[in-house]
C-alpha cells in the first residue's frame, strides 16, 4: 500500500485522504523498524492537541506507533534531546486514542474498515480494553457473519479463555484454518514462541483428531501438512490415532501421484550416461528440464585403478565440493520463497525440490557407476575395502581397520543386513583411532553403545567454524547483504542490470549513494555503522571488512567453514571472529549438516521423517525379501552414504599430515 490509501468519492473529483501511514509495531531487530519511526515521527509531527481521530485504522497506527514508545525504541530512534518533545506528543496519542475507543461501545462494527496489516492489533485492543462490553452471544453473532477466519483472535489469550465455548465452535466451521492453528501449535517451526496461537481450554484432544480427520476429507488438503500429519508423534495435548496417521498417508501418496501425473506440470529428466566424446571428460546438467551427469566412457574404461575410482566420486559425481564438504543435506540458499516459508514438523528433516533432485540424481549416478564397475570385473565393495584395509595402512600407517562389506552376491535385502553395522563400526573404529593411536577389534566389539556420527572427532584443530548462537549481527547481515529477500537488492536506476544479493552487485559492479531508496536508507545505514561497507567521496558503495563479510558469506552459502581450506588471511579473521565470540570451532569428522543427513537416513532418532534403514534392517521391520528393487536402492544410499565417510576420514587425515598435527 502507499503512505496513504486514498478512497475516490463517488460525486465529484477531490480526493479523501485517511489521515494514516500504515505504521507497524516490530518487535525485536526487524530491518524495517527504521522505516517505520520514520513514518512515525511525521505522524506524531502532525499530531495536536485536542487531535480528533477520524477512523479506526488511525487509531490502531497511534496505538502501534505508542509501542515503539514503550519500549524506548522511538526516543532511541530520534535522540534524547527530543525526549520531552515524544513525551507531550504520546500524550496527545495516548488521549485522543482513549477517547476514540470508549466513545465506540461496540467497537466489533468497526472490524470491516480494519486494514489487514493491523487486524490483530484489534483484536489486541480488544482484549485489554473492549472485553467487559462484548457479550459472549455478541461475539458468536460477530463471529457468524464473517466471511473469512478471523485467526488473529488466537493470538489473544484473554479473549480466547473468555469466549472458550464461543471459539471452540468456531473452529469447528473452519476446519482448514483450524488445522493450520493446530499445526502451528503443535507441530510447524516457529522463529518465535511467544508466536504461537492459543485454544480453547474446552478443545479435547478428541476435537482435535475430529478437525484433523475431517481436513483429511477435503478434496485438496495441503501435501505439506499432510505429510506432517503422517509422521506425527503423539502428545499429551496433540495425538492422533494411528488410523488416521494411515489416512494421512494415504492422502499424501493420492497428492503425490496427481502432482506428478503427465501434464500436470514440467518433468526434469534425470539422467545419467557414459558416452563417446564428452567434451572435458565429463558434463554436468542442472536445469528445469535436465538433471545429470555425463562421462566420457574412454577415459572411465581407461582409468581404472582404485584411487582413480574412488576419486571420481569427488571430481566426477560431486559427492562434496571443492572443501570436501558433501553436497547431498538440505540447504536452504537452493529453495524457493515459498519452500523456505514452508510448513516443517519441530523434528522433521526439512527438504526441497533442489534436495531432492540432487538425491534422485546421486542414486541414479551410484547405479550406473555400480554397474558399469561390475561389467569391468571391478566391485565397488572390494574397492571401498582395499581403501580401509590396504591404502590407510599404507598411507597412514593404520593398521587392524579391518573392513568387510557384504558378499557381492547376495540379495540386496541381506547385503542391507550387515552393511549398516559395518558404517557404525567405521565410525567406531576412527574413533579409537583418533583417540588411543591404535584400534583393537575386541574393543570395538565390546563398545555396544550406537556413536553418534555428530562425536566423531576429527585429527585436525577448529576444522569446522559455524555462526555463534547469539550472533545477531550475523543475522542482519546475511538478511541486509546474502538474502535474495532484502529490501536493498533492486535498483531501479539500474534497469535490467540488477543482482539476486546486494554482495553480488558489490563485489561486482558499482553502487553509488543516489542509487539508494528511502526505503532502503535504513539497512545502508546499518551496514555503514558496522563497517562493513563505506561511503567514498564520490559516493560509491564499497565493500570494507572484506574478510569479515567472506567469512560470513560462506558460512551462509554453505552453512559451515572448513579452517584448513582458508587462505592465511581469511584464516587470521576467523581467529579474530572466534576470540570475540562471534564464532564457535568444532573438532568434528563432519559437518553438523553432514551428520544431520546421515541420520535422516539411518534413524529416526532425531528426525520423524528419517527414513530409519538401519532399525529396519537391524529389527526386521523391513520389507520382505521379494522387494529386491527397495532393497538395492536401500543398498545403493548405504553405499553413498559409506563413501562420503570414506572421503571426510581420507581428507581429514591429509590435512593432518598437511598441518603437522
């Protein structure tokens, strides 16, 4: 909306401004806070005594606007010296909004004419000044005549255990708003807790299932929530009967399947080949309409040697990239808008489009290479144990890792059986390693206790550094400068030649001050007073602090930074950045997205949505032995996920010997 919303009359020409900016209270460091006391400050420049508020939606901006003076952020904003100046104007404010509110003893005829953006200041009002005047019949009759779901009410605990009974029925009506209420109190990520709805103390967990039972029964009901509702781990005040996880199964596959029927959208073909005369060895695809790998099959029937196999997984197939950081965990910077706004269970392991094409992609490239391996007489099984039992003894000096994967000819469902304890025992293994200089099999047998991938400790010093919990100006600043979804990334002086991130068009091109909106001021000033960009004297924009900002970049663009990778100066900030604080160093084998992945797939321990192969396995709970095609691709992720620890042991360990440690 624009700074005032003008409504045309119907006779004659002029023009009736609504006397309101449309200021928003935010709490906490929103970057659009400063815009908003901006518009605020005219407001109350305006503002007089004796001041006569014309309409609802003028009151509810004074009644956001005296937030900000509550809570010291507007003096902060315009300067101590200005402090009696706020006082006399928040008392106008705080007067004429009085007035205005006990002169309308019926305050629900104004809900019509509320702007959206302050629907749940009403309700706010409401429930801490209005609610002795609302019967309990007045609101059910208010609430009967609306058209849409008034949601903003549960944000309002006072009115939601006076009119209990009154909302109870109400969701009742709305089953599929009243689902989302549930979902979002019981089962969706919230950045803030304070966030959550309330619900009637009156809703049994029976009203519960009944809402959720009935949504399911709705010819569309969101895939996202669906999927959740499957997967849900019952509560004391949320569960479902395990009937109606089965529907929403159900239900979830019946949407899948219609997604992805013909027409119904475009396919990306995946596709893996070996092939004469692949220009560069091999070619990579990752579009809309193309996901995989080409290889030039000369040179793969020409190098056949193990470490040469064994490397293509790094420079052929891209299991990690060039930090040796695997590629395969959820990363938020390759998901859409909305998937990124998306709905997730508090446990749930979250995944995209990207994620999964990627995964598609990675099994499709494991069979074809498996299969062209055994058509060379070569066994990728044989070659993963010549690199544990041959090449680290011979490099390292490490003796007794004793690795034996299962016979190359047994059915995929018992070659599954032994492989994920074989993983675990790796795990193990390096473990003893890294920690008594040696390993001895009897010891590794006697250790029953699961190890956790995330405690694999790695040879090497601070060989993952991640954001420090309370770093909050790594936070402003990824949303400023690395977000697609800042308010400083378009410029319209620049036409066309715009960039996804304001660190793109300043590392690549020129920003000058004029360039700059108003609206915009508010995050260049930030970026200014925290050194990370400058002003020169023919007011360019120009990057300062520019190893700070690298380093807070990668970490973005790949949620962790490798120390050992680092150039000596980017090497010494992240030195700096950890004596402040501002950073946390872990000694890890891998990364925390790493071990996170890993156990989306192998247990269900920490994620609800993990696919829990090696309980499966190990507990019988598997499909039978006649459903050899999910047992191999079972096989194949277990083969993956053994070569990516292959590789962080192989580099952790040469980094080592690199470092002298």
């Amino acid at each position: 909306m624009g700074v005032y919303k003008r409504i045309l009359e119907k006779e004659g020409r002029s023009i009736v401004k609504q006397r309101y900016r449309g200021v928003e209270y935010y709490k906490g460091p929103d970057l659009a806070k400063g815009y908003m006391l901006e518009k605020a400050k005219e407001v109350y420049k305006e503002l007089k005594i004796d001041h006569v508020i014309e309409n609802i939606n003028e009151a509810l901006e004074l009644y956001n606007i005296i937030k900000y003076v509550k809570d010291d952020t507007f003096l902060l904003y315009i300067g101590e010296d200005k402090e009696e100046w706020l006082k006399e104007k928040n008392n106008v404010a705080n007067s004429s909004l009085g007035e205005y509110i006990n002169q309308h003893s019926d305050i629900l005829v104004e809900y019509e004419e509320v702007d959206f953006r302050y629907k749940e200041s009403f309700w706010e009002i409401i429930g801490n000044r209005k609610m002795s005047d609302i019967s309990e019949s007045r609101l059910k009759v208010f609430l009967d005549k609306l058209d849409v779901f008034a949601w903003q009410i549960f944000k309002q605990y006072k009115l939601v255990r006076k009119y209990d009974t009154e909302l109870r029925e109400y969701m009742f009506i709305y089953i599929e708003e009243s689902t989302n209420l549930l979902l979002d109190k019981y089962l969706l990520k919230n950045m803030n807790e304070q966030e959550k709805p309330y619900l009637p103390q009156s809703l049994t967990i029976e009203d519960k299932e009944y809402i959720i039972n009935a949504y399911l029964n709705l010819d569309n009901p969101n895939l996202n929530y669906t999927r959740l509702l499957s997967n849900v781990q019952n509560t004391k005040e949320f569960s479902l009967d395990v009937r109606v996880k089965l529907k929403a199964k159900r239900v979830s596959e019946r949407l899948e399947s219609e997604l992805f029927k013909s027409g119904s959208g475009q396919g990306t073909d995946i596709v893996v080949e070996f092939k004469e005369n692949v220009e560069g060895i091999v070619k990579q695809h990752f579009t809309l309409s193309k996901v995989g790998t080409e290889v030039d099959k000369e040179w793969l029937e020409s190098n056949l040697d193990n470490p040469t196999l064994l490397n293509n997984f790094i420079y052929i197939f891209e299991f990690v990239n060039n930090n040796m950081v695997s590629n395969f965990p959820y990363n938020a910077i390759y998901a859409s808008v909305f998937e990124r706004f998306g709905f997730t269970h508090k446990k749930e392991y979250k995944i995209n489009a990207a994620f999964s094409l990627r995964e598609s992609l990675s099994l499709a490239q494991m069979h074809v290479y498996y299969t062209f391996l055994r058509g060379k007489n070569k066994d990728l099984e044989t070659i993963i144990e010549w690199f544990f039992n041959v090449y680290l003894k011979e490099e390292f000096y490490i003796v007794d890792f004793n690795v034996k994967l299962p016979p190359i000819d047994n059915p995929s469902f018992e070659k599954c059986k032994s492989i994920f304890p074989t993983i675990e025992s790796i795990i193990k293994k390096y473990k003893f390693y890294l920690e008594d200089g040696y390993i001895e099999e009897e010891l590794v047998q006697m250790e029953s206790k699961p190890s956790p991938f995330s405690e694999c400790p790695s040879m090497t010093n601070d060989r993952y550094v991640y954001i420090a919990p309370d770093n909050n100006e790594a936070r402003v600043l990824r949303n400023i400068m690395f977000s697609d979804q800042s308010d400083i990334t378009y410029f319209p002086n620049y036409g066309h030649s715009q960039y996804n991130t304001l660190i793109e068009r300043l590392y690549a091109d020129k920003l000058y001050l004029h360039d700059i909106e108003d609206y915009q001021k508010p995050s260049l000033n930030w970026l200014v007073e925290h050194d990370y960009v400058t002003v020169k004297d023919d007011n360019e924009i120009v990057l300062v602090n520019r190893n700070r900002t690298l380093i807070y970049y990668y970490i973005h663009i790949n949620g962790v930074v490798v120390t050992s990778k680092l150039s000596d100066s980017l090497k010494q900030e992240v030195d700096k950045l950890l004596d402040e604080g501002a950073l946390v160093a872990e000694n890890t084998l891998l990364t925390r997205q790493e071990s996170e992945y890993i156990d989306y797939y192998l247990n269900k321990s920490k994620f609800i949505n993990g696919y829990d192969l090696r309980n499966k396995y190990l507990h019988g709970t598997a499909s039978g032995h006649d459903n050899e095609n999910e047992h191999y691709v079972n096989y194949l992720q277990a083969l993956k996920l053994l070569i990516t620890i292959m590789i962080k042991i192989n580099d952790d360990l040469c980094t080592a010997e690199l470092e002298g440690s």
